[in-house]
C-alpha cells in the first residue's frame, strides 16, 4: 500500500493544488476524516465522485487503536490518499496514522493563515520579522506577528468557520 498525505487547504474546493487533485484522481482510496461539520469532506466532495471513499471519524482523543483499525481497512489497497483540512504538517491527524505504517508522501495544503492573511490583504511578516504559530498565547516569546491557529476573539485579523479558527495579530 502506498499511502499519500494531501492538504486541501481550507475547504474551498478550488484552493486544492494541483498535486493535491492528481494523487486524490489516481487514488484506488479517498479516505476523508470526517468531523461533525464535515469541512473536509465538502473539500474534496466535487473530486471523489466515483471513487471509493472511506470516511474517518475524528476528533480520535486518547486511545490511538483506532488509526490501526483504520490502516486494517485500507491495507488491501494499491494507492491511497488520506486528505486533512488545511495543510498536513499543522494539528493534522494524518501523523497518527503514519505512527503505524508508513507514508510514501505529503503534499501541503494552502493553511488556514495563509487564507486568512489573503483575505484580509495583510503579510503575516516582512522582511525579518519573527512569527510564532500556536494554538494559544504564548506571552515569553518576542514576535511581530503572532498566528493563533485556535482564534483569539480580540484579533482584529479573524477566519474561520466554528470548527476551526484563526486570527493574526501585527504586533509591530
């Protein structure tokens, strides 16, 4: 089995790359972590049609078992993609998995900030200025712009849809 990690930005269906809609058209696979609010499923929706899908229920908290239940149901496949929101390498589930097999290649996906930043119209840095990403304040590190990646109500630089949230804050 070749397993492939694919950001799909987002949730705008044409914000994929053009890797990203490759791999998801070659797959024998889609699987599509799914949440309440199905953000990655309607990601993907317009591109899958006629493939096999496999939705995967997420948030998975403590007990991990489930990413091998998972990698038992997709291990008879050839080429299989596993899709996150957004870009695989920020809070994406798709290293879980790969804690129990391995993955042949990751495609990143356009981030959550880096959407957000263009809507607004407004850098995330310039220059050398110094960035901090989390997903909650942190007072001891100096930066000229700080990304929460969880929101923070008193940004005026704010994106999201309830599921997920992000704010940029100039601090310079």
């Amino acid at each position: 089995m070749n397993l492939y990690g694919v950001g799909v930005g987002p949730g705008d269906p044409e914000l994929l790359t053009l890797k990203a809609l490759r791999l998801i058209r070659e797959a024998d696979l889609v699987v599509i972590p799914t949440s309440s609010r199905k953000f990655t499923l309607n990601a993907v929706l317009p591109h899958v049609q006629g493939k096999d899908v496999l939705q995967f229920p997420l948030p998975v908290r403590r007990d991990r078992s489930a990413y091998q239940s998972l990698l038992d149901q997709i291990k008879s496949y050839n080429n299989v993609v596993y899709v996150t929101l957004g870009d695989p390498a920020f809070y994406s589930s798709l290293y879980r998995l790969g804690q129990f097999t391995e993955i042949r290649d990751v495609v990143p996906g356009i981030t959550s900030f880096s959407w957000c930043s263009a809507l607004h119209r407004v850098p995330i840095a310039l220059g050398k200025e110094k960035v901090l990403i989390s997903p909650e304040p942190v007072s001891e590190f100096k930066a000229d712009t700080l990304v929460l990646m969880k929101g923070e109500a008193n940004s005026p630089i704010r994106c999201g849809n309830g599921y997920f949230t992000v704010s940029i804050k100039r601090l310079s």
